[in-house]
C-alpha cells in the first residue's frame, strides 16, 4: 500500500506539470521484498529425491527508483525572439548563484536591465553573450549561431548545449533545473545540430512530456491496486478474528 501510494504521488506530480516548460516526466519501479522460505526448492527429502518446488511466502513491494524519462516533448511556437526549444539532445547551462552550474531544458530566457539573458528567475543563461542597448533584432539559427544587430554593427557568437551520457541519473532541483552527480557522468560540451546534440528553435519552447490519458489510466491503475491491497489486509484480519473466536 505504501508503494502504490508513492506511485500515485509521482503520477500525481506529472500531472500537476503537465503545463510546465521543458518538464520531464517520471516513472516509479518496483522489486519485490525478501521471501520467506519454509522449504527451499531442490531440498534433499531422503532416498534421492529432491523437491522439485519450494515453499516461499513474499512480503510485499518496494519503490526503488524514479526514473525521468527524456523524450522531447511537444514544440509550440511562441514567436518570442529569447524563446528558444531544442529540438534532440541537450541541455542549456545556467549559472547558479553559488558558482555552480545546473542545466535545464527550459529555452524562456528573458533579457535582464544589463542585457544579459536570464532564466525567468533572473539566472544568468551561459553561452549568450550581453546584448547591448539598442539591439534591433536576435537571430538564433539551428546550429546555434546567434546573430545581435547591435547599434555598432552587427555581432556574431555561438551558443552551445551539453549532454550527459545518462541523463536520467541528473539530479532535479525543481524550478526546471537539473545538477550533474556522479551517476549522470560528466558533462560534454558540443555546438548545437552537430556530432548528435539537438537543434535550436527559436520562437518555439518544448513543452511537457506528459500524456494526460497515459497518466490518467496509470492513476485508475494505482488506486485499483491500493483497493486491492486494503482488502487484502481485511481480509487477514477478518480471517484472524475467526479464528480468535473459535471456542471448542
């Protein structure tokens, strides 16, 4: 019961971000407990033979992981010149106060009052450079080249994306951000529509990945199976109770 109701918490996680930029669904996995064995299968029971079966009792489930799954979600244009998807592999890098960088797949930059281009909570967005007052026009291209027509002319530089060889062991740090650990493995560094990194949309931002009826069946599914389980325990109980009043 205690496994279905985490269950139900993640599934209900996804749902309540079904809306969220660049959101990544998750998916709970279960093992099963220890076992207990009153015969072993393959005892000896004497004169050769053996059983051929044995006699073990489970305890039950428990949640082991919740793996985020990193499909590309759905692109929707925006028409938003800092609004910018990555159609494929990679994550944007962000400066995070404290020095350290965290990743994200959340392209709704924002200009801040000194030009640079920021994350909606105002972390510096690495790879753009500032844009100078007066700024006409941005062109981002698919291949990351960014093109500002600035009041002295026109300026060119490259934005690049990172990836990780597994992305699913990022650790999530809410507000659409992800950090490294030892269990996603480094990152690598590569310019955008190149050696498999992901393309640049500009004007469009990748929504969720969430399907409302794939996790509205998973719902239904798990409250089903923690019904199932309260009856179950009912049921022992109630069994027990006929026995504790059973009078000779």
């Amino acid at each position: 019961m205690q496994s279905q109701q985490m269950n139900l918490d993640v599934i209900a996680n996804n749902l309540a971000n079904v809306n969220t930029t660049g959101f990544k669904k998750s998916k709970i996995e279960f093992q099963d407990l220890l076992y207990q064995n009153t015969r072993a299968p393959g005892a000896e029971q004497g004169a050769g033979n053996q059983l051929p079966t044995g006699l073990q009792v489970g305890h039950g489930s428990r949640a082991v992981a919740t793996s985020r799954i990193f499909t590309t979600g759905e692109l929707t244009q925006t028409g938003e010149r800092l609004d910018v998807a990555v159609a494929g592999d990679g994550f944007f890098e962000i400066q995070m106060p404290d020095g350290t960088q965290a990743f994200t797949r959340d392209g709704a930059f924002k200009l801040a009052s000194d030009g640079r281009v920021v994350t909606s909570d105002g972390l510096t967005v690495n790879g753009f450079q500032p844009v100078p007052a007066g700024t006409t026009g941005i062109t981002i291209a698919s291949n990351g080249e960014v093109t500002l027509d600035a009041p002295g002319g026109q300026q060119n530089f490259r934005v690049q994306l990172t990836r990780f060889s597994n992305p699913g062991g990022l650790e999530a740090l809410g507000r659409n951000l992800f950090r490294e650990t030892q269990a996603s493995g480094p990152p690598e560094t590569g310019n955008p529509d190149e050696q498999g990194f992901g393309q640049l949309q500009q004007g469009y931002l990748e929504m969720s990945n969430v399907k409302v009826v794939e996790e509205m069946v998973n719902l239904i599914m798990a409250q089903r199976a923690y019904e199932v389980n309260s009856k179950a325990v009912q049921a022992a109980d109630e069994m027990m109770q006929q026995s504790n009043n059973m009078k000779r």
